[in-house]
C-alpha cells in the first residue's frame, strides 16, 4: 500500500492508511473536536444523517513552533479557515461522510473504517474537486494531515505541516496529471 493518493477520477481522490486501533479510536479522532484538532481541525460533525458539520482549521497550531511560516502560495489565505456542510453519511464506527463547503465550492469529505484486529484501514475519498490546483492543494493537505494523525494515534511528535505539505504538494504535481 502506498501512502500517496491516487486520483481516481477527475475530481476525485483516495487515501488508504492502516492506522493504529481499536476502531472506536480512530473513530473518535475522526469526529470528537477536541481530538480531530490535533490532526485536521476543531469543530462539529454530526452526530447523524443531515447532521451540521463545522470546520475551523488552524494549521499553525498542529506542529513545532518553527514550522509556522506558510509557503508563499498560501501567503495570502487566512490564518484560520471555516468551513460548513451537512453530513450525508453516518454509520459509527466505521462510516462518515460530510459536504465541505468553501467559498463557492462544494466538495464531499468521505471516511470509512474497517477494524483490522489492533489495526484499523482508514479510507479517505475526497470528491467534487474543483479544479487542478484544489486537486494537488488537497492531495498535499490530505497526505499530511493523515500523516499527522497517524503520528498522533501512535503518540509520537506531529511532523511539521507546512514543510510536509509543501513537499507532497510538488510531489503530487509530478505523480497526478490535472
């Protein structure tokens, strides 16, 4: 299993990780603010079908102090971001999916877990992308953010964000054709 994304159509990719159980863990890292903000980002998800999803990312605040400039790229983008939708999937412990909704574009944010014993398979489809660029920034953001959770999971110091993202970034452009 590779760690990098695949596009899987043209507006849509994919990540795997085997991540460390049990099931219900990982569940509530995917969910519960509080933890989800070590990873990814505080704020709501659900509970339930139609549940209201809230999203406030704050990279800066996921790894080492000295990993806090963004690259010039991003320069421009806020330091915190929010984003809003609606759950449209909802099946604890092993399913959710959400709407990521974002300025004028709306995406679908889906997870699914299957129990591997004390392992646990995280599948990260992430749907209705926009356009190339939001198709190499997610992959980039997605691959590190994951990489981050499995740090996290495995009570180990968070890689740096920016730095890590950044590198899958322009990995990503050469891997994927968009």
């Amino acid at each position: 299993m590779s760690e990098f994304g695949e596009l899987i159509d043209d507006r849509t990719v994919r990540f795997e990780r085997t991540l460390p159980g049990p099931i219900e863990r990982v569940w509530s890292y995917i969910v519960e603010s509080d933890k989800r903000a070590k990873w990814l980002c505080a704020g709501d998800i659900g509970p339930g079908n139609d549940g209201d999803v809230d999203m406030h990312f704050h990279n800066a605040t996921l790894s080492r102090a000295e990993d806090i400039t963004r690259p010039e790229k991003y320069k421009d983008m806020p330091e915190e971001l929010f984003f809003t939708g609606k759950v449209t999937r909802w099946e604890p412990p092993h399913a959710v999916s959400h709407i990521w909704d974002f300025e004028d574009e709306s995406s679908e944010v889906c997870y699914e877990l299957e129990d591997l014993g004390d392992k646990v398979r995280l599948v990260l489809t992430h749907r209705r992308l926009e356009s190339g660029d939001t198709i190499l920034s997610v992959s980039g953001g997605w691959h590190t953010h994951l990489n981050i959770l499995a740090d996290v999971l495995e009570d180990k110091e968070p890689r740096a964000f920016w730095e890590a993202h950044t590198r899958f970034e322009a990995e990503y452009e050469k891997r994927l054709d968009v």
